[in-house]
C-alpha cells in the first residue's frame, strides 16, 4: 500500500513502527529481504526500464544499465548487512582498567529522511534504502515529483520480498510539510542527493541532526600531451552527454594540453556530432530529452550567456521542447554560469591549457566537486593530480562519471557531507555503542 498520500503525522507514526520492527529483523533477515528484492528487480526489468525512461527521459539503454545497478545495489546491501560488526575494546591498555573488558557494535540510528533526485530514479534511491534496512532503520523516502512511480516500483518489490510496509513510507507532500518533517527531532538523519543551495537549506531546517549529502559538481578532466587521445576522446564524449547530461559527475570542464587541443577538439567534436538526439525508447538513441522543457529553456540561457560574453560554440545549443542538442564550447570566460555553476545539462567545456600546474588550479577553481578525471601515460603526473585534485574521486585514464555502488562516493569542499556506496552509507547510518564488563 502506497503511503504517498498520507498527511505528515500519519507517514511519522507508520515510520516509528517501521524503526523498531525493522531493528528487531536479524541480520540475516535483512540480508535475506534485500537478496530476493535484488533478484526481484531483474525479473522485473523491463517493467522498470519502461517506467525509467517514460519518467526521467533516459534512453532505454541507459535505463537498462540502471536497473543491473541497482539489483547490484541492493544486492551490496544484503552481502553489507550480514558483515554488520563491532571490534574488541582494549580496556586493559589504560591503567586502572585491567579488569574491564568489551566490546563495541554498531546499531541503527532509527528514522531516517531520504530525499532523491530524478536523474538516477531507481539506483540512488537503492543507495538510500539498502543500507538504511541493512543497518536496521525505518525510511520516509522523498522521491523526485517526476519519478514517483519508478521509487513506488522499487518499494512495492522490497515489500513483496518479505519487508513490513511500515519500514518504508513514501511521502511526496509540498515544500512547507517537507519544511515540518525536517524540523521533527524523530527523524535522526536526512539523507539528500541535489543541489547545493537546497542542501544548505536543508541544513538550516533540520537542526541537530546526522546529514549524508552529496549536493553536486563541476567535473575537471586534464587531457595530458601524452594521453591516449582515442580512449580519452571517446570516455569524455561519453561521460559529457550520459542522461542528457543530467548527471551530477558528468564530464563539464575537459582541460586540454596546449599541444593536443586542436587534435582532441576536431576528434571530440565529431564524436559529438555522431550521437544521435530522439526518442529515449528506440535502441538506436544516443541523447534523450531532459527531465523538463525549463531544464532546457535553462541551459539554453546559461549557454547563451557565455556566447554573449566572447564563449565560441564548437556545436549545439539548438533547443526543441525537452530536447537539447550535445553542444560543445570554447574560450568561456570563467565568470559565466557555464563555467561556475554545475550545467547538469548535455553541455561541456574545452579549455587550452599551458602547463600541469595551471590544469590543476583551474580543475581545483570551483567550489564544490564530486569527481575529476586526469588521462596521462605518465605515473608522476597521475600520482601527482590524484594527491592534487580537490575532489571525493580520482579517475585516472577513465571518464569522472565512473562510478562503482560499492565504493565511497561523496564531495570535497561543498560538494557533499558523508560517503555513500554502500558499505560507508551504512558506517552513516548506524551508530556506535559500547558495552563494557567490569570483573
């Protein structure tokens, strides 16, 4: 039973129940949950791929490899649940406590606020629920207004492998009861996955509570004169345009070797102009839409500002409906929305660039970041840009928007708080106790 209806107080009461039965479920309970709530979701492929792409506009290969995340995700969660450890206490190191033993274990936090983003509508919401059942917890989940029905989809699967109904609740109210369940002090942590400026708001309203967000960035990938220009041109042009761009570790900044920018230019631009904009169901498409006509009417604006301000376009910047065309530009002045904000659009920079130092500097410029990128043949120089580089991820001879579920995956600077992939959002979302014996 859906319960995206109910009024706050209702979704707060079902997720106190939710909390206590779902930290009575031994571990090997909850391990069990999320293995047929993983096998679930393969069999049910192509129900969620159809309600992927019908919501978020992702082509329906893209969906495809989303819904493997996320059985993969799920499935990360089970194997977490069940190595859910504590470790042997010392006591006997201090003097005076010789006769003291114990240990530490680690137990759910209780009701957690997950709010998720539409770009990825099935797998993030994975990486919020699975760790959160994993480590014992009770969910009010938050999904996108445009994807309700693909987090419905995943819910209703982990309540028909064996999940009490009250463990999750969907709620999908207005801003002002949003506003009211983050002032609630029951609900110990929020997890969010968007953008800064609501991140830090959230921040504001919660109060004393445990935050894990990742609130966006503006990914940098240095193009060194001795890279493999075939394989960098072909991961960036990749990693640029996946989901139309809207994707928060999507290649934005590519910074070029002065000696290899026109070859990689000419070589990425006509990679580019090969991909094939349409309609998310057919096989054959490249680029869907975005999710809205005014995340398109946006882009369409930021782009245009940079050429007003001396920007060159290399290719794009044609809008029709949702759809924008992959669109490429160079020589942006820095001080453009482009070149600042994170575009989460099918938009990428080409920037020349003199020496290594003045890459790293320009990469390091923005004030968040998720993941950077660097590809040299060079072990000095990619040691060098994984210490340099002010980022929560280093991709080396790979795209930024790699991504593997069971690897930490958070920001530097205002780029997030915390560490999701699964094992470290389950570190977040537990919490420590210690029992002691005194002899």
């Amino acid at each position: 039973m859906s319960t995206a209806t109910l009024p706050t107080e209702s979704v707060l009461e079902i997720a106190r129940e939710g909390a206590l039965l779902c930290k009575k479920l031994s571990l090997h309970q909850r391990g069990s949950v999320l293995t047929k709530a993983s096998n679930e979701v393969l069999a049910n492929e192509d129900i969620l791929v159809t309600l992927i792409v019908q919501e978020s506009g992702k082509t329906i290969r893209q969906a495809r490899k989303e819904v493997h995340r996320c059985a993969n995700t799920l499935l990360l969660s089970a194997e977490e649940a069940k190595r859910l450890s504590g470790e042997v206490i010392p006591f006997g190191a201090f003097e005076g406590s010789e006769k003291r033993q114990g240990y530490a274990i680690r137990q759910p936090i209780g009701i957690i606020l997950a709010i998720t983003p539409f770009n990825d509508p099935l797998n993030l919401v994975a990486h919020k629920l699975g760790p959160a059942i994993a480590g014992g917890n009770s969910v009010i989940l938050k999904p996108s207004q445009h994807t309700l029905r693909t987090a419905q989809a995943l819910v209703d699967i982990l309540r028909l492998s064996g999940l009490h109904n009250s463990i999750i609740s969907i709620f999908s109210g207005n801003r002002h009861e949003i506003q009211q369940l983050l002032a609630i002090r029951d609900i110990r942590m929020v997890s969010f996955t968007g953008g800064m400026e609501t991140g830090e708001a959230i921040t504001k309203q919660a109060g004393l509570k445990k935050m894990l967000m990742d609130l966006g960035g503006n990914a940098p990938v240095i193009v060194c004169a001795d890279a493999q220009l075939e394989k960098a041109v072909d991961a960036c042009v990749e990693g640029a345009f996946w989901a139309a761009g809207q994707n928060c570790i999507g290649v934005q900044r590519i910074l070029l070797d002065k000696d290899i920018y026109s070859t990689f230019t000419d070589q990425f631009v006509a990679k580019t102009q090969q991909l094939k904009l349409g309609d998310p169901q057919q096989e054959s498409t490249d680029v869907g839409r975005m999710i809205n006509d005014a995340a398109a009417q946006r882009i369409e604006t930021w782009v245009q500002e940079a050429i007003d301000n001396g920007a060159q376009l290399l290719t794009g910047h044609q809008r029709k409906g949702h759809f924008y065309s992959p669109t490429v530009l160079t020589n942006v002045p820095h001080h453009c929305k482009v070149w600042r904000e994170e575009v989460f659009a099918p938009v990428v920079i080409l920037q020349s660039t003199n020496t290594f130092d003045e890459a790293i500097g320009l990469a390091n410029s923005i004030d968040y970041s998720l993941h950077a990128a660097i590809f040299t043949q060079n072990l000095e120089s990619a040691l060098s840009a994984a210490d340099q580089l002010e980022a929560g991820g280093v991709m080396i001879n790979d795209s930024s928007d790699y991504r593997f579920d069971a690897m930490p995956f958070g920001g530097f600077k205002y780029g997030g708080m915390g560490r999701e992939g699964v094992k470290y959002a389950l570190e977040e979302m537990t919490q420590t106790k210690v029992v002691c014996f005194n002899r």
